[in-house]
C-alpha cells in the first residue's frame, strides 16, 4: 500500500481495540503517528483508552513504492518475465531489484530511504520528547528498519496490531525483551538469524 491512504477495515479495528487493552499498563503519555489513516486510526483507538494526545509526523510513514501503489507487484527470478506496464493491475519485477536496499522505483523511495527517514524520525523523538512513556504508531516497514537494528532476522514484517517495546538511554535504542509474536524466530542463542 506504501503512502496509499487506506483506512482500517472492521479487522484492522478489532486489532486496534485488543491492541489497546495490552498497551493501556504502560500509561503511555503520547503517540506519535504517521499521520496515514490507517495508523492514525489505530493511534486514536489507544489514544482513548491511554487517555492521550497524538502528534502526527510524516516521517513515520510507510516506504513510499511510487508507480508500484495501487498494482499487485509479483516478484521473479526471470528477467524474460519483467513487466512494467503500470496501465496493468500487475506488475512484475526482479525479486533482486526488491531485495537491494537501494532500490527506489520511480517516484518512490528505496529501504535505505526508508531506514534513514524512520530511524531519525524515532531518535529524534525519543531525544526531543520530554515524555518517558512515548508510543509510536506506524507501518510494518518503519517496524522492519527498527528491529532490523537489533537482529538480523529477514522477517516480512511484524503482525498488524503488534508492537515491540524499545528503550532509550538518553543516546541509543536498545530492545531489551523481545515482542511475543518475535519469540519463534529465535534461535537457542536468543538472536534471530537467517
């Protein structure tokens, strides 16, 4: 969906409202949300049971795919296959192109555009904010680029309502406990790994 302002469905806001039963111990004293209606939705739904305020920020938006929102993209390893015709519901592209982290298609912003914005945006709120209990409301990919800083894990992405917990010592994130729907992925050793 990328910047495709798509609201929840009954779904997404059964999610929202269980999220907000298991978030509502923290006493969160903000949110930060993207201010794409499907996050913000999910934001006002904690917000009210946190008895909070949400401030939107453009930078914890999802990866912005450009030409690629609003068509099905089907990933190949057969270049003969590549098919870029937008004016089609489906596109099909180099499953190698979408895993280099530095590409962009056209319009849009490659995972390292992604990872830069989204980490700064979440440093620069932890540093800036003069709340200690901070929630952030955003999209799969903004969650991907954050644990990937502490695993090395190639998951897809964390389930929609789900949350990890990170913790700020006045100069870097740390993620102290892994999230309940993570705990599969771990190895023995407590890292994920591929």
């Amino acid at each position: 969906m990328g910047w495709l302002d798509i609201p929840l469905n009954d779904k997404g806001i059964s999610q929202a409202k269980d999220l907000a039963k298991v978030i509502k111990p923290i006493n969160l004293d903000i949110i930060f949300s993207s201010p794409l209606s499907r996050c913000l939705e999910t934001a006002k739904i904690v917000a009210e049971s946190a008895n909070t305020k949400i401030i939107t920020n453009d930078d914890l938006r999802e990866r912005s795919f450009g030409v690629f929102e609003n068509h099905l993209v089907w990933l190949t390893d057969d270049p003969s296959k590549v098919s870029l015709d937008l004016s089609q519901d489906r596109i099909v592209l180099l499953a190698s192109d979408m895993k280099n982290p530095n590409f962009a298609p056209e319009n849009g912003e490659s995972y390292n555009d992604l990872k830069h914005r989204a980490l700064a945006a979440v440093i620069d709120i932890a540093k800036n904010s003069e709340h200690k209990n901070i929630g952030i409301s955003a999209h799969g990919g903004v969650a991907r680029v954050l644990l990937s800083q502490f695993t090395d894990f190639p998951f897809g992405g964390m389930p929609n309502a789900g949350y990890i917990k990170l913790d700020w010592d006045g100069t870097a994130l740390s993620l102290n406990e892994h999230p309940e729907w993570f705990l599969p992925f771990l190895t023995p050793n407590g890292v994920a790994g591929n």
